[in-house]
C-alpha cells in the first residue's frame, strides 16, 4: 500500500512539470495570436 502510493506520488510529481510546461506555451501561443491580431 505505502510502496503503491508512494509511486503514484512520483508519476504526479513527474507529470506536474510537463502539464505546466505544457500550459505556459499554451497561453504563449495565445499571447502571441493576440499580439499577431493587434498588429
């Protein structure tokens, strides 16, 4: 049970910085559109 969790808790952590990575560039490319829009 503890190893089962605590290898759960390695896949977040794992996870956490490709879906952060994966938001910023999302709201990059917003930005950029918007910006690509003004001009």
């Amino acid at each position: 049970m503890n190893r089962k969790l605590s290898k759960q808790l390695s896949v977040i952590s794992y996870q956490l910085p490709v879906i952060s990575y994966q938001l910023s560039v999302k709201e990059l490319n917003f930005v950029l559109c918007s910006f690509q829009n003004l001009v």
